[in-house]
C-alpha cells in the first residue's frame, strides 16, 4: 500500500476531465463543475489551450458546438471569479481586437456609416455576410446584435426598393426583439414594418403592424403616440389616400376631423402622403434643389430625374422637375412632369395651378416672360409694397392673370389696405380659369374680415374638389372654428 501511495495515482485522462466538465456545465451543475476545477486545477491550465479548437469531427453539430464553447466559457469563469485566475478567460477571448463581438459592432458601425452616405447597397453586402456568419451560433452577443442587424439589412433593402425583401427582415428583427424583451429595438422595428408595409400597398400588413406598434406604445405609457398609430390603422384599412392634409400642433400631427384646437394652439398644415419618400430620392431631390437656387437648371433637371428613379412614388421630384423645365422654356415636358406629379399625388402643393400656367405657355397663350414674372412675385423675401408695385406692372401686360391678382391682393392685406385687398381678390376670382387658384382666392376674400354670408359661401366653395388643398384645409378649420 505504501509503494502505490509512493507511485502516485495514474495520471488522469485530459479529454475524459474535460467531457466531464463540459457535462456538469450543460447541466448547470455548479457544483459539480468547480469540484472538478478545484481537483484538476493544473491539468485545466496545462490543457485549455488545447481545448479551445473544436474537433473537426463535430464542427457541423450546432448543437456539439453550442455546448462547447459553452463549456469552455464556464470553465474560464469559474478559475476567473473563484480562483482569481483570469487567465483562461483572457486566453479565451483572446485580442479584444479579435474578438467576434467587437468585429460585429465595429462592422455594424462601418455598415451606419454607409447608410449615411446613402450607400446603402454596400452597407447591405457587409450586413448579409454577418448574418450569415452567424447562423446558427446563440448566446447573448446574438441576442443583441443580430435584431439590430437584420433591422439595418431591412432598411437597406427597402432604400434600394426591395420593399417585399425588407419586410420579412424586419419581421424577424420585431420577432426577436419580442422574444428577448427588447423594448425599443421593438417600437423602431414595428414603426419601419409599418412603413414599408405602406410603401408596399399592402394594406392589411400596415394596419396589423400599426396596431402592434400602438400596443407597445401603450404598454410603455406612451398613450398619446400609441392612439396615433391605432387612428393610422383605421385610415389604412379603409383606404389610406394618395395624399391628404394633417394638422400640426406643436409638432404633433392630427388629423382633420380630429382637430379641435384651443384659441391658443398654433396650427400648421402639412402634406401626408400613403408612402414614406426613400432616401436616395431625398438627397438627389436636396441636389436638384441647391443647384436650381444657383441658376444650375441643366443639373438640377438630371438631379431631378434621377430622384424620381430612386422612388418613382415620389411627386416631389417630378413637381420640381416640371418647374425646372419650365426655367428652361421647356414647358410641353413640364406639362408631362407635372401631370405625373398629379397622377402621384392629386393636389400636390400647386400642381393643378403649375400644369394650368405650363399648358397655356406651351400654347403660346402666355409668354416665357410671364412665367419669371410669377417667380419673381412668389419670392417671400420681398417686402409688401415693392410685391405690390411689381403686381401692378404685371397686370399691365396679363391683366387676365389670376395668380397676379391673388399675389397683390396678399400684399395689399399685409400693409392693412383691406378693401383694396378684397379688390383684388374678386378680380382675381373673375379671371381664375383653373381650381387651385381659384380656391385660394376664396378663401383670402372670405378670411379678409368682413365677409358675412359671403364669407361662409366662398369657405365652402373653397372645399370643392379639385381645388388646392391646403386652401380646402383652411377653409375647413374656419368654418369648424367659426374664425371669420
């Protein structure tokens, strides 16, 4: 017995310890597991460095590697809290420059990056490869970053026009979110569901997608924001509107018939459209616009187009195309242009007045020069008198121009020349030979003071379809109001 206490007990077996406690870690047998690290304390160190590549022969089993690295995690943690020795842990996780979760976040970022500069089919590339590096693999890291990247892949792909492609990412990216309990990764993707289903047309999806997103609204107390999205539901399901009116009351949006302001309350309005405008759309629209303001008109036209290739729903490059063409004495194409922005988007700020002034100077009914003289009116920053005196020279030369007499009548009202102002609003009215204008005109006469019967009736016709709708929106509120 003495000259086998003095031989020592047979050295123990290196991978039958480490099944061992691979074992007691999957069971979540603590104990177990730091009775084995405790009694083979220098086999572990000598060994782990060896055990941290997996075997060829299981590399295809998730599961076989999930519980791997599981393992080995448990065992680098318990010789790291209850044996003060982060070694192994440190071994384990190696450069914090190699390890995987800083390479996901630092793509993640280098992928934002991207999105930022409208790069979004390159940011998509680098995205796509993450998710599939990952499949498969599970653990907290997953948990956090994989909604967050499938949500980013989603936008990608919905900027680049894969709308149907975006969906399914983004679904899943609100699935796991749900599962993990994620709360804000949860409102952002329900609120990018809910436009892309919109984007897509499809309806039903929209609504369901708006009625989750006002659910969780609720169930973080945001009541106001989440009674939003359940009125948006109702408005998808029975037909959302090419475009509408919305009220906006310090900074929060309301519908029409909804609105009931205190006399206090500012009111704006503002256009709604069925789709949200994709973003490679908005910057090459930005483009077009900084180089018409600097008389660049030939390349704010391909900028123009350009936008309304990103996102042919867009009216808003095909409105500002047709006034660019008209810039170029082009006004036939502007007439394409701005019957397309109709067709997009039915009433969009004053299409129905701009295809009206593009038709009559294709027609040699008015001249190039009665065009720039409306542009020049139309500058805000001019102050009332010297827009007055400038309206008076016009009518010289297009006393029949209704836009003139609208233009005088508002400049007038501003140096408080009421009469005068009303004046000019009736002439206009006798001239007006489309609806848009025509409707403006009535409602600045029946708002001008004084109006009486007068003023409901022109209100109400200033409601008429066809006309412009900002103006109709106006007229609407007055009448609700009783403001004239």
């Amino acid at each position: 017995m003495i000259f086998d206490w003095l031989r020592g007990r047979p050295k123990a077996d290196p991978d039958e310890i480490r099944e061992r406690l691979f074992e007691a870690a999957a069971r979540g047998d603590d104990g177990e597991l730091g009775r084995l690290c405790r009694e083979h304390e220098h086999l572990v160190l000598d060994t782990f460095g060896d055990w941290k590549k997996v075997p060829s022969h299981i590399r295809d089993d998730v599961g076989a590697v999930q519980r791997w690295g599981h393992g080995l995690m448990a065992v680098a943690r318990f010789f790291a809290e209850e044996l003060s020795q982060p070694e192994l842990i440190q071994e384990l996780m190696g450069n914090p420059e190699d390890n995987p979760l800083t390479q996901w976040q630092r793509t993640l970022a280098q992928a934002q990056d991207l999105m930022h500069e409208n790069g979004f089919r390159e940011a998509a590339r680098i995205l796509s490869r993450i998710i599939e590096s990952v499949k498969g693999l599970s653990g907290s890291g997953v948990d956090t970053y994989l909604p967050v990247t499938l949500g980013m892949l989603g936008d990608c792909l919905f900027q680049c026009g894969e709308a149907d492609r975006a969906a399914e990412l983004i679904e899943e990216a609100a699935a796991l979110c749900e599962q993990y309990d994620e709360t804000d990764g949860l409102l952002a993707s329900l609120g990018n569901l809910y436009e892309v289903h919109r984007y897509r047309q499809d309806a039903p999806a929209a609504a369901g997608a708006a009625e989750r997103l006002a659910a969780a609204l609720h169930r973080t107390c945001q009541i106001q924001e989440a009674q939003r999205y359940r009125k948006l539901a109702a408005i998808v399901r029975a037909g959302e509107p090419l475009v509408r009116i919305v009220a906006m009351i310090e900074g929060r949006p309301e519908e029409l018939d909804d609105l009931r302001p205190r006399p206090d309350e500012r009111v704006q309005l503002a256009f709604e459209r069925n789709r949200v405008v994709l973003r490679p759309a908005l910057a090459a629209t930005a483009r077009g616009e900084r180089l018409a303001a600097s008389g660049k008109f030939d390349q704010a036209l391909i900028a123009f187009r350009e936008a309304a290739r990103a996102d042919p729903h867009d009216p808003q490059p095909r409105y500002l195309e047709g006034l660019t063409l008209l810039h170029l004495n082009r006004p036939a194409e502007a007439v394409e242009a701005y019957d397309e922005t109709e067709r997009l988007a039915p009433g969009w700020f004053h299409v129905r007045a701009q295809v009206w002034l593009a038709r009559e100077l294709a027609a040699s009914r008015l001249p190039h020069e009665a065009f720039l003289t409306l542009r020049e009116l139309e500058d805000a920053e001019q102050p009332p008198d010297l827009k007055s005196d400038l309206a008076r020279k016009a009518l010289q030369n297009w006393p029949q121009l209704a836009p003139v007499h609208l233009v005088l009548g508002n400049a007038l009202l501003a140096m408080d020349r009421v009469d005068e102002a009303k004046a000019a609003f009736r002439k206009g009215l006798e001239c007006a030979r489309e609806p848009d204008v025509a409707s403006r005109l009535r409602l600045c006469l029946a708002l001008s003071g004084g109006a009486g019967d007068e003023g409901a009736k022109m209100l109400e016709a200033a409601r008429e379809p066809g006309g412009n709708l900002v103006a109709a929106a106006m007229a609407t509120i007055a009448l609700r109001t009783g403001s004239i």
